[in-house]
C-alpha cells in the first residue's frame, strides 16, 4: 500500500453509482479503488474537506461536489481513471504520482448565469427548435421548420403571397383613411327651445334731410335718362317721387358722366365705368332694364350717403315708432327692451324683436304675434321696387342679411309662419373645414356679433376694398381708420368697386376659402301660411281702432299687416358628422385582415419579429467572436506554480522529478482555469 495511507482507513471498494463522504484531516488522502483503475487517490491537502464521490462507470472516471468550511466552493471535479490504466499501460513505476491533464468545465453556476443574463440560444439550432416548439403564427411553424426544401419552399410563396393581399389590403384601407370620410347621422330630439330673433323692416328708406336737395336732383336725372331709354314720363305717373321739403344746400355734385345707355347690336341696358385717367373702361349691363335702373340708381344713391357726414341725425326713428302697432309674446305684451333699432339703407326702418324666454310648448299662443304698419311715405321708387314687410329668423346674436335670407310680407294679410329647427354639428380638420369660433377665423369680423359665414364673406370683400380702392363701400361696415367711397373723394371708385364685385361673384377672390362654414349651426325651416286681413266686414272699425292707437288720418287696409311666428313643434332634428375610420375602427378593420390571412394577434406577430431580433443579435455575437478568434485577441491566463513545500508528501517528490505536473489545491478550483482545472494528481499502487 501507499505511504501516504498510514494512519488511515482502509480503502473501500466503490461500485458504479455509489457514494460515499470522504473527511480527509491530515496531509494524506482518501483513498477509492474503482472496477476501472484501482488505487486512484484523490488529494485533499492541508485542510479539512467534505466531498461526495460517485463512480461514472468504466472510463468514466469520478465526479465530485464538495465545499470547504472556509468557504471555498462548491466546486464540482471530475477526474478521469483511464489515466491509470494509461500509466500502467505505459510501464510506469508503481507508487509513483502521476498528473495527467483532465479536461474540466468552468464552474457550473457561473456559466447559468452568463446564459441568464444574455438571454440568447447557444446556435442558430437551439433558435429555431425553441421557436418551433413555441410559435402560434399559422404557415411560419411550417415555413421555418420544415425538414423538407421542397414543402418549405411551397410555403415560402404561400406565406408571401398572403403578406402580399394583406399588404394590398392594407393600402386601400389606409387610402380610404386618408380621405378622410364622413358620415351622416341625423337625431331627433324633444326639449325646450330659445325663441330665435326675428327681425322686421318696413321697406320704406327715408330721406334724410341733409340730402333731400341732392336726391331730388338724382331723381330729376333719372327722369332724364329713362325718357331717353323707354320714352317714359314720370309727371303723368303716380310712381313719380312726391315733393319733399326743401332741405339746406348741398355740394355734392352728381357724377352725369355715368348714364343708363343701350349697349349696341345687345338686347342690354348698363352704364360706363372708368378708372381715374379715364381708360379701362367697361360696362356695366343687364339684360332686364328694371334691373339696369335699380343698379344705376343705387350707384348714385351710395354716392349721396356717403357723402353726408357720420354723425348726422337718425330720422328713421321718428316715423319707425309707427311700424309696430302691437305686440305679444308668450301670451304677454312685448316690451320696449326686447327690440333693437337700425335703419336699412335699402330695407328702411328695421326692428329686431330678441325676447330671452323659451318656448314650453307649440302653437300660436305660445309664439309671437305682431301688428304692423307697411306705409310708404319717403318710399323711393326706383330703390326699392317692393311694398310691405321684409322677415329674417334668424339665430340670437347673428347679423341679418335681408338681402340674402329674408322674405317679404304682403300687406292686407295675416300671415302665419311655422318654424321647425335643425341643427348641424361638422367636423373640423382634418374631415373638414370649418371654425368654431372668430377667434379662429382666419378673417377678423367687422360685425358685433357671432361667427357667420356671411359675415366673413361680407368683412372679407370690405377689406380687400379697402385695400384695393383705398375706400369701403357703404352697405358694410368700415375696418379702423377707413372712410366710404363717394365720387368727390375717390372719383374712379365704382370702377374699382364693380371690378371687385364681379371676381367676388365668379368666386376669383380668396374670400370663399378664407370663410369656412361654422361647425355648429342652427337653421330655422318656415313654412307659411297667409289669409285676408281684415276681412270686408270688420275692416272698418279694425281700422278706426287702429287710428286712435297712432293718430295720423285713416289707414287703408294695403297699409296694415299682421305677423304669427311660432314653433310648428319643439322636436328639432340635430345632423353630426362622424368619421368613417376613426383610429380604433381603423385598428379593428387591420386587425381583421390580419386574421384572415395569418390567423394569429399581435402577441404572434411579436414572437416573429423576436425571432427576428434574436437571429441579428446571434449572428452579431458569433460574427465579432470569430473576428477575435481570428485576431487572436483571446488573453491567456498566467498562474504561479505552487510551491513544493504546499503539495502532499507523495507528490512532493514528484514534482521536483523532470516532467512532472503539480498538484492543484481544492480550494483555488474557482479560481483558475479550465485547463488548470484538469491537472489533478492521479497515484498508483505498487
């Protein structure tokens, strides 16, 4: 037996799988004798070690865990019998120590970590059998992990002509997003509703009285001009222009170049216009001679009152206060609170009756009900060609345009409208253009009031004549710091004026995509209804009542009218706009098509674009690592022998011997190498 057993337990036989604890405490060894390589000892120097051995079979060698009580380890060795039968084989002298070189693996624990860490396969292999075994997507198991070229290649154009119809797909889809669609969706609803204004003028302009002189010399001129057209005489007509009282002396001059003339070899009637060195001369015609005269007249009439000056007095006032001879709202009498007052210079004296209540219920009683007086005293005949009442509903805080909106009234009648109520409710961009607000128009209103398309249109033209003709025509209100245009300050003005006005018409100005419609608007639906009043048999002392309330001589019945406006009912119909792809519909309808052709959800299009990931990132890693390879960067470990004095006694002497190999400590095994690892002390019996 060895020396290096004194002292010590006899060794024991140790068959396949079996285990055992060895305790060594001195610098001798535990001794195991395998069926392989009888008398393989195991060094434990120095040091108390606990470990536990199982035999791997023939020519398996030992494996080994173990750990000391300073700390060191566990550790896991194992060390290969063949050396033994090698030894012998090879005539070595019995009782010597012999180490020969063991091929151990870096500690285990250390290397799980490592792969923990990265988180990535060891080889493309282990990639594809992991995804393989894992994937949901249907077509891309089969197209990855086909075994057979030919079946693989079949689904290859499978799974690319399936990507290609979804991508197909997928572009009209988004193309159709793109547009930006809407709907319709019409609503009705029941509830209370604000009385909307109403707004009443008498079609009677006055004459103001500074400008008496100078309309009596337009209406002398447009005698003149109509003999000279038609052969027609005023003096033996009762349309003639009554005699007024003589007003102060004015010095507005009347433009006489500008005259109604018959255009040659044409069926139109227009007058000449031009600039203010007399050229770019151009006509303006119509083929109705009433329209001809009305256009004419009207130009010199906006001459007169923009001439007078801005403050003069008001006179509509003074014979406005005969046109409402009674009112009732809501079953009550109106107040004078609930009107506002303005003078028309076409439409005359104008009330707009704006009642804040709300109407409970339907019907005429719960409307408002008026009583009008339709005279024409001062009324211009060529200005305006109608008699009666002019109308507009319109919503509470909106300018009404008469001329574009409102309807006419006929005197001697009662006539009864019924409102019904829509509202429309649009999308801004991008499903449509529109504005929620003047603040958001991009042109700043001359009114005092809310948003309105026509306003902006109207604000819009005012502006572009302010900067155009270095005046503002006197229909619209001024921007800061302009004046209207008349002939004795911009004499050239109705040329640039009418030229304007015509590109306005023929949507050549940028006015119509500065003004975009509201996003919220309420438009009134009427419907009317008119009889005879008052009748044959009570005309007469209806009249005579009539009288005493507004002394002034008898009213013939063609002077008198009455209005009922009312809510038909209060449901009213609201009209919104929706997308047709909003963007969950939108993810709804790709979803869909993405079912159809791959039959998986968005989780299954993420293991494949992990898949994806993770080939790049291997491929990266196996690339830079045979770059290194190749460079040969790999650092080599140097370790100091150990010395003489620290081995066992029967490998002391062999260390000192030519060709020998030390003997490495259990203790240091975390801390070397997996080639120092494999140099173990293998020793033979004699």
């Amino acid at each position: 037996m060895q020396e290096c057993l004194e002292g010590q337990e006899d060794g024991r036989q140790v068959q396949q799988g079996q285990a055992f604890e060895a305790q060594p405490a001195g610098p001798c060894h535990r001794r195991a004798e395998g069926p392989s390589c009888p008398g393989t000892t195991v060094p434990f120097p120095g040091t108390e070690w606990k470990s536990s051995w199982r035999h791997q079979g023939r020519g398996g060698g030992w494996r080994g865990l173990g750990g000391g009580p300073d700390g060191s380890g566990p550790a896991e060795v194992r060390i290969s019998t063949q050396a033994g039968a090698v030894a012998q084989a090879a005539g070595e002298e019995p009782g010597t120590c012999k180490c020969p070189q063991a091929q151990l693996p870096p500690p285990v624990a250390d290397e799980e970590a490592r792969e923990g860490l990265l988180g990535l396969p060891g080889s493309f292999k282990e990639l594809f059998t992991f995804f393989c075994a894992n994937a949901t997507m249907h077509g891309a198991t089969r197209l990855v992990c086909s075994q057979n070229h030919l079946r693989k290649a079949f689904w290859g154009l499978l799974f690319l002509g399936a990507l290609g119809a979804l991508y197909w797909q997928f572009g009209l889809l988004f193309e159709q997003y793109w547009r930006c669609p809407v709907i319709l969706t019409m609503s009705v609803h029941s509830d209370r509703r604000l009385f909307p204004s109403v707004t009443l003028c008498d079609l009677n302009p006055h004459r103001p009285r500074l400008a008496r002189r100078s309309l009596q010399a337009l209406d002398e001129f447009a005698r003149e001009n109509i003999y000279a057209l038609y052969k027609f005489n005023f003096s033996h007509s009762g349309d003639a222009p009554r005699a007024q009282a003589p007003g102060p002396e004015s010095a507005f001059q009347l433009d006489r170049t500008v005259r109604l003339q018959r255009l040659d070899g044409q069926n139109e009637v227009g007058f000449r216009l031009c600039n203010h060195t007399g050229g770019d001369c151009f006509y303006r015609a119509y083929s109705s001679g009433v329209k001809a005269v009305r256009a004419w007249y009207r130009f010199h009439y906006v001459n007169i009152l923009a001439a007078l000056p801005a403050d003069r007095e008001d006179s509509h006032r003074s014979h406005g206060d005969h046109f409402v001879y009674s009112c009732r709202s809501d079953s009550q009498d109106c107040q004078a609170g609930h009107f506002q007052t303005f003078h028309h210079p076409v439409y005359g004296s104008c009330y707009t009756f704006n009642s804040e209540w709300a109407a409970q219920r339907p019907g005429i009683t719960h409307g408002i009900s008026l009583l009008l007086r339709a005279e024409q005293q001062d009324h211009l005949p060529l200005l305006s060609t109608e008699a009666g009442i002019k109308v507009m509903v319109h919503k509470r805080d909106h300018t009404p345009f008469l001329e574009h909106q409102g309807f006419s009234i006929r005197p001697g009648t009662e006539t009864t409208i019924r409102i019904r109520e829509d509202e429309v409710h649009q999308l801004g961009s991008p499903y449509g253009d529109c504005t929620d607000s003047v603040r958001d128009a991009e042109v700043p209103l001359l009114y005092n009031a809310s948003y309105t398309m026509q306003a902006c249109l109207v604000s819009c033209f005012q502006q572009l004549m302010v900067h155009t003709c270095s005046c503002g025509y006197y229909f619209y209100p001024l921007p800061p710091g302009a004046r209207y245009c008349s002939s004795e300050t911009h004499p050239a003005w109705g040329h640039c004026f009418y030229r304007l006005y015509r590109e306005l018409e023929t949507h050549q100005l940028p006015c119509t995509s500065r003004c975009p419609r509201p996003c919220r608007e309420s438009s009134y639906k009427l419907s009317a209804g008119t009889s005879r009043w008052p009748s044959s048999k009570s005309r007469d002392w209806i009249l005579a009542e009539l009288d005493k309330q507004r002394p002034g001589g008898p009213s013939p019945r063609s002077n008198v009218a009455k209005v009922n406006i009312f809510y038909q009912e209060l449901n009213y119909r609201t009209v919104d706009e929706t997308p047709v792809y909003s963007v969950p519909q939108l993810l709804s309808a790709m979803g869909g098509l993405w079912s159809l052709w791959f039959g998986s959800s968005v989780l299954s299009v993420l293991e494949l674009l992990e898949l994806l990931l993770d080939a790049t990132a291997l491929a990266l890693l196996l690339g830079c690592c045979r770059l290194r390879r190749a460079l040969g960067s790999q650092p080599v470990a140097v370790h100091p022998e150990p010395e003489a004095n620290q081995l066992p006694s029967d490998c002391s002497r062999d260390a000192r011997r030519p060709g020998a190999q030390p003997a490495m400590l259990p203790g240091a095994l975390a801390r070397v190498s997996a080639e120092e690892l494999g140099q173990v002390c293998v020793c033979q019996d004699s």
